[in-house]
C-alpha cells in the first residue's frame, strides 16, 4: 500500500511529457500551390477559346472579296470598337489653349501648349514648329508609359521636327504634369506615374462601363483638332506615330479618326490570342486601357485596328525580342497587307523588325519616318538628325509641374469617370457576374477552385466542359 502511494506522488510530481505540435499542414486551409508561374487549366481555356474566336474573325476577313464589303466590316468594326471604349463624348468644346512657353531649337522651335480636351480637362502639350515658312505636314506623338510623358519622346520629335513636320507630343493622363492623383506635400503621385495611375482610372472606368482608352483616345482627337487651328500645318497631311502605350494610341486614333492620312504604331502590334497568357507572365503591370473589353470576342484583334485604318498607309514598327509576341505581329501584318494587296494598295503597309527589346529604336524610327516621309511629301536623308533633350523642367508646361495645382478648379478623369457613370444609370452594360456566368466562358460556374488553379493529377484538362465562342 505505501509502496503504491509512494508511486502516485512520484508520478504527479514528475514533469509533463513535452507537448507535440501538429504539423504545419494541419493549418493549411488549400491545398499549397507550386512556386512561379504556371499555365492553369482555366488559362488553358481561356487561351483555347480565344483562339477559336481569332479562327472565326480571319476566316471573315479572309472572306472579304469587294471594297464594298470590306467597308461593311469596317463599319461592323467601329461600331464595336466604340462600344468597347464606352463610346466617345458628343461634343467638341472650345480648346482654349494657350501657349506658356518657348523655345528656340536649332531650325524649328518648340511652344509649350495647354488646351482643354473636355471642359476644364488641361492637357500639357510640346509643340516642335520648324521655322521655315509656309504649311508643313503634321506628326502626333502620342506618349509610351513613361514618368515624365512628353519630356521622354524629345529625341522623335525633334528628328521628326528637323525633317520638316509639325509634332504634337502631348502628357497623357496619368502622366508628366497631369497625374490624377498629386500629393503636393511629397512632390509625387499617390501611386506611380508609369501604370500605376492607369491602374487604378481603368478599373474605374470597368467598373462604370467604359474604359481609360475613351479619355486617351479623346485626347488625341482633339490634340489634331489643336493642329489643325495652326497656320503651319497642312490639314491633308496629319500623321501619327508612337511607341508602346504610345503605340496603342496610335492604332486606335488613327482607326477611329480618318484625318489621320498614314499611322506608324511601334512595339504594340501583335495578335491578342498570344498575349493572354503573355499579358500575366511578360507584362504583368496593370495597364487596362490596352485591353478594351471584347477586342477578341468581338473579332476586332490589332487585325482589326489596321483594317479600320484601310485605305490609308499604315507602317508596324515591331521589336524580335519585344514582351508583344514577334510572332503575333508577323502574323498581322501579313494577314491585312494581304487585303491592302487584294485592292491594289500593297504599297501603303510596311513593315520593320529590329533585334532588340521593347523599344523605338534608332533603326526603326529610321524606317518609320522614311515611311511617313513618302506620304507626306517629304525628301529627308537617310540618318537621323541629331537631338538635344532638354531637362525636364525647361520644357515644363505648367508653373508648379502639375496642370491640376496651376488649374484647381479643373477636372480630373476621376470627375468624367463619375458623370459618365451617374448619366448612365438604370441604363449601364451587362454587369461582369452576368457576362462571366452567361454564355462567354460556358460552364465555368461549375469550376472548382481545384479545376481554376491546376489539380495535378485524377482530373482531365476541363473535365468535359466545352469550350464555345463568346
């Protein structure tokens, strides 16, 4: 008996046995994922289903036999292409520009310009006027993502400027002096002045039924309604030009603005079914006004942009090792050059491949210009001229750098985002859960989330979903 007692307080004054932990597993809520970046069976689909509907937008151009109905696409194309912008405004409102500054260049000079795209909506513009006397073909350049906009394309407009043009570079929104979103006390934008701004006015613009595009387009439109109030310019002969972000801009200006005569896009042309997954994986920077809803669906593609620029010269600069498919551009470009030949105009599209990345390079612009050069009348040597960047200050348009602080009772596109939105009320488009759940992606309300990232194994690709068009 004692012996057993003595056994008992020997075990309760005895430590407790070191306490086992679960594993780590046991608090993972899904199943962990493999590291990077991988092709998901749900990106498969998506990217298998684009690729149908590119089938079925080739095979109707290919079926393109008279002008006749080629126009009857061009139309069906720009009614699409609008809608996909949220449409455009209805008015054209005094430009009230003004000239803040200049400066004399070497055989032209340069006028710092402000103009109203909208009512109280400033745009910050450069201006390069060569010197010579008398009217001058005309070049807008519209602007790449960089943080100082205008300021970073003085190179292209200055060489374009010394071959005898007129150029227009303009701040897009966003961007330079016309950030959206200024914090005056740390003499920077909330978010950043590349694609950060877009981000966040573009899936604004979604969620209101409309896209960034619509402003930027806008802008341009009325950037050749400036040029075409200056003595200078030659309003048959209004080119345009761009790299990039720039790029976008001009296809999509010069598709939906026929007083553009030739357009020369660099770094931007491709074909959309490649950059599905290109678009995650080689440029992943949110950037929405490049990808207007439905450019796919609705058989637009950058096919389509050049084909609304039909019958005019149209010129791709493209780069072999750029994160917009090389390959997409070929294809493109030989798929409409194919249509220019059809109607006997194999000499208004071009074409320049440079061994390099995502730029507007020296060799390219080269070509461009020579390019446009034909178009406009001009006889140019082959090189290049020579440039001098000035410092971003000294081709300032504003007095604080920032049009929104010199102008505090303008507009920002956060305001035009708002009214577009408020005057379309009880009449907006087709809510995304509609569009997401209906007929566009078919079956993908029965996804699992297993499906949606990639099961390794058991299961099949989309486990007999088919895949339709949109």
């Amino acid at each position: 008996m004692l012996r057993t007692a003595a056994l008992v307080l020997l075990a309760l004054s005895a430590p407790p046995p070191p306490l086992q932990s679960p594993p780590e597993s046991a608090f993972t809520v899904l199943e962990p994922q493999p590291d990077g970046p991988r092709i998901t069976p749900y990106l498969t689909y998506q990217i298998d289903m684009a690729w149908r509907q590119d089938e079925r937008r080739r095979a109707r151009f290919a079926a393109i036999r008279t002008e006749a109905e080629l126009q009857q696409v061009q139309a069906d194309l720009r009614a699409k292409l609008l809608r996909a912008l949220g449409g455009l405004p209805s008015t054209k409102t005094p430009l009230n520009a003004q000239v803040t500054g200049r400066i004399q260049m070497t055989g032209y000079h340069i006028e710092k310009v402000v103009f109203e795209s909208l009512p109280g909506v400033f745009v910050t513009a450069l201006v390069y006027v060569p010197d010579q006397p008398g009217k001058h073909p005309a070049v807008l350049v519209p602007c790449g993502h960089s943080t100082n906009g205008k300021a970073y394309y003085q190179a292209i407009c200055q060489r374009l400027a010394a071959r005898g043009y007129v150029v227009i570079c303009w701040d897009p929104v966003g961007q330079g002096e016309r950030s959206q979103f200024w914090d005056a006390s740390r003499q920077r934008s909330r978010y950043n002045l590349i694609c950060g701004e877009h981000a966040v006015l573009g899936n604004l613009a979604y969620l209101a039924g409309t896209s960034l595009a619509r402003w930027e387009v806008w802008d341009g439109m009325r950037a050749v309604d400036y040029l075409l109030t200056r003595p200078e310019v030659d309003p048959a002969h209004v080119s345009i030009t761009g790299t990039s972000g720039g790029g976008f801009q001009a296809a999509i200006i010069a598709a939906l603005d026929t007083r553009i005569n030739a357009a020369a896009p660099s770094c931007y042309i491709t074909a959309l079914p490649m950059r599905v997954a290109n678009r995650i994986f080689m440029d992943p920077d949110a950037d929405p006004e490049q990808d207007p809803y439905r450019m796919i669906a609705d058989g637009i593609d950058h096919a389509g942009l050049l084909l609304l620029i039909y019958p005019r010269p149209v010129f791709v600069a493209a780069a072999v090792l750029d994160f917009f498919p090389i390959e997409g551009a070929r294809s493109t470009f030989r798929e409409i050059s194919a249509i220019y030949r059809r109607f006997g105009h194999a000499d208004r599209i071009g074409m320049t491949e440079g061994y390099h990345k995502h730029e507007y390079s020296v060799e390219n612009q080269a070509a461009a210009f020579a390019f446009l050069d034909r178009f406009n009348g001009i006889t140019s040597p082959a090189t290049l001229a020579p440039t001098t960047v000035l410092d971003n200050e000294a081709v300032r348009c504003t007095t604080t750098g920032q049009v929104l602080l010199d102008h505090p009772d303008g507009r920002s596109v956060m305001d035009e985002i708002r009214d577009y939105y408020k005057t379309r009320t009880g009449t907006r488009a087709t809510p995304l859960a509609t569009s997401y759940y209906g007929a566009g992606y078919p079956g993908v309300a029965q996804w699992t989330e297993r499906q949606i990232q990639g099961e390794p194994a058991g299961t099949s690709t989309f486990d007999g979903v088919a895949i339709d068009e949109y």
